[in-house]
C-alpha cells in the first residue's frame, strides 16, 4: 500500500535566513507561457516539502551512509546574495555547505559549473532565486560529480552553450530541483538547445518537483545511451518527478535502465510522448493527467530493448489503451509520499507550478 504523508509548508525559520540577509530584491515581471491559463492569485501556501528520491538516503560506492538532501543547511556561513555571473559561479565552487540567493536574470557565457574538477567533488549547496524572475539565460547549470544540491525557484531559458541543457546531472546524487520554470523555444530551427533536467551516468536520488517545463522539445532524459555497455552504471539512475506541468513540449521523461517514479504531474500539449520507458528501466506511472498526448505513455519508443512500467489512476485522453511491453508489478517506492487524485491534478499544479509560488525567506 502507498504510504501518505502529510504536506509540511515552508516558511522563513525552515530556510534560517532573513531579509537582511538576502539583500534587496530587484521586482521583475514573470513572463508566462503563451496558451497556459491558470489562476491569477498563487494560493497562499503551495506545498513546499521535499518529497521522492532525493528524501532518501543511501549507501556510496564504497559503503559509506549517505544523508537525505539538504544541500547548504547545515553551514555556520550566513546566506549570501549574488547578482553576477562571477559571484555566483564563485559561490557554487566553495568547498563549505552554503545557502545562495540569485538576484536578478543572468545572462553567462559559458555553462555555470558547481566543480570544475572531476576527481574533487563538489555540492553541498542550496541555490534560490529571488522572486520569480531570477535564473540564468543562454547558459545552464552543471552539476555534474556533485552532490546535495537544492535548486529552487529558479528561471532558466534558452541554453544553447555548452551541452545545452538547462540544468546537467552527471554522476551525481542527492539532488532536488523544485518550483522551477525551464524553457527554450520551439520555433528557432537552428538553435542548439538539448535537455532541461537531463540525468546521467548512474545519478540516483533526484526529485524534480512543483517545475514547469515548456516551450521546448526533449525536456528530460534520464540514461544518456541505450547501450547495454552503460547498464551497470545507469542502474543507479533514481529520479522521481511529482507535480510538475510539461506544457508545449514534445516529450516528457524519457527513462533508460534506472528507476523512475512519476506521480501526479501534468502533460499538457505533448506532441510525442508523456513517459518513455526504455532499455529496462523500471518506471511507475500513477496519479497523472495527460492532455492532448498521442502517445501518453511508451515502453518502446527508439530503443532497441523495452522497459517496464506500471501504470495505476491516470487520466488518459479519449481513446488511448495503454500497451505496456512489459508491464510490472506495483513495488512502493523506498519513501512515503502523497498523490493527488488525477482528476485535480490539473488545477493545482497549473496553480503551484513554476516560480513565484513558495516563500524563500525574503
């Protein structure tokens, strides 16, 4: 049986800084996505807790105990504000668990990375992005061989430098990226943008959460190659996406040889698929609503070998069977949580989806 939990709603005290602490917030104005509709007021308390994967602990290749998420909570270092590219790459390298507040929409020129050694990890931070336009454009995050890392309320379009993707997990763990808004754009054939969460080389205990994805094409890979050569590292791959809108996209998650749980999210306007289990993957799909989907959910779509799935409670457009290759049988996933009914999941992740929607201690 699925465990519940009771929904905790964040306030100031839980992020332990202040006003002062953050600086001045600069009042920017949120461009939202052309089609979407929602609400006009964000409820006054959108549900803030961090659920999934990344609540979970773990053991490390060597055996060692490997803490829940928490990124830079447990630091004796005030808060600090940034509000360039410089400070901010700065701030994300310091070896010390640090809280950041981004201030205002940068624009790099080089993809920002949290270590720029791949034998030295990096991580133990918590990056915040002040009111509901703060993030990057052109340029992404890299948080590849880094760990313990929150991202939240952050706004990053656009990302044609580097890999292109707005934000790269690559061999890391213990991630979670929460009340996001991620975008290209549809109409510019010769942009290079590529993902925007994509999750690779065996990074496990990911939770994607309350972000909304649109305007893109490919928004999130989890398993870069369908190689079976991969399979003993990809294995790893734990990633849960809950409460999350993927609007004008042309494909969801899209998962090889890990574990994937997604729950309660809504698709809307996907011109591909919803969810892809590929190259046996395990994938449970439950609480979902999909909207003008042709292919909702898929566990053979380009790779040679299928995944598995289980399906349980999604709301599928009229006419759509499910035909899972390999189906499974329903295995809880390692940590408690709540889904909501899929016939309101529409309502509130349009309302609490996406920046601007928490209280991030300012």
């Amino acid at each position: 049986m699925i465990a519940m939990v009771t929904r905790v709603f964040l306030t100031a005290a839980m992020l332990a800084v202040t006003a002062a602490a953050c600086g001045d917030a600069r009042l920017v104005v949120y461009d939202k996505p052309s089609g979407l509709t929602c609400p006009s007021t964000p409820p006054a308390n959108c549900p803030t807790s961090m659920v999934g994967y990344a609540a979970v602990g773990g053991v490390d290749a060597d055996g060692g105990v490997l803490q829940p998420t928490n990124g830079g909570n447990d630091t004796t270092t005030p808060p600090v504000t940034v509000t360039n590219v410089a400070d901010l790459t700065t701030e994300l390298q310091r070896p010390e668990p640090l809280i950041i507040f981004l201030d205002g929409m940068l624009s790099p020129t080089a993809t920002i990375k949290v270590t720029t050694d791949n034998s030295a990890r990096g991580g133990n931070k918590t990056l915040i992005g002040v009111r509901d336009s703060s993030g990057l454009t052109g340029a992404g995050l890299n948080l590849g061989h880094a760990d313990n890392i929150i991202l939240r309320n952050l706004k990053i379009s656009k990302v044609s430098i580097g890999e292109g993707d707005a934000v790269t997990l690559l061999d890391s763990h213990h991630i979670w990226v929460d009340h996001c808004d991620l975008s290209s754009e549809r109409d510019n054939p010769t942009a290079s943008y590529d993902g925007l969460v994509d999750i690779t080389h065996g990074s496990s205990y990911v939770t994607v959460s309350w972000t909304l994805f649109h305007d893109h094409k490919d928004t999130s890979l989890v398993g870069h190659t369908s190689d079976l050569a991969q399979m003993a590292e990809d294995s790893a791959l734990s990633v849960t996406y809950h409460h999350n809108l993927f609007f004008n996209v042309n494909s969801g998650p899209r998962v090889r040889f890990g574990n994937a749980h997604v729950f309660s999210n809504h698709f809307q306007t996907v011109t591909a698929f919803g969810v892809a289990s590929e190259s046996f993957a395990t994938v449970q799909v439950d609480h979902n609503v999909f909207d003008d989907v042709p292919v909702p959910i898929t566990t053979m779509y380009q790779d040679p070998n299928p995944g598995t799935m289980v399906e349980m409670s999604n709301i599928f457009p009229a006419g759509f069977t499910p035909d899972i290759m390999r189906p499974t049988d329903p295995v809880p996933p390692p940590y408690s949580f709540m889904s909501d009914a899929a016939d309101s999941v529409a309502t509130i992740v349009c309302t609490c989806a996406g920046t601007g929607k928490i209280n991030v201690g300012q």
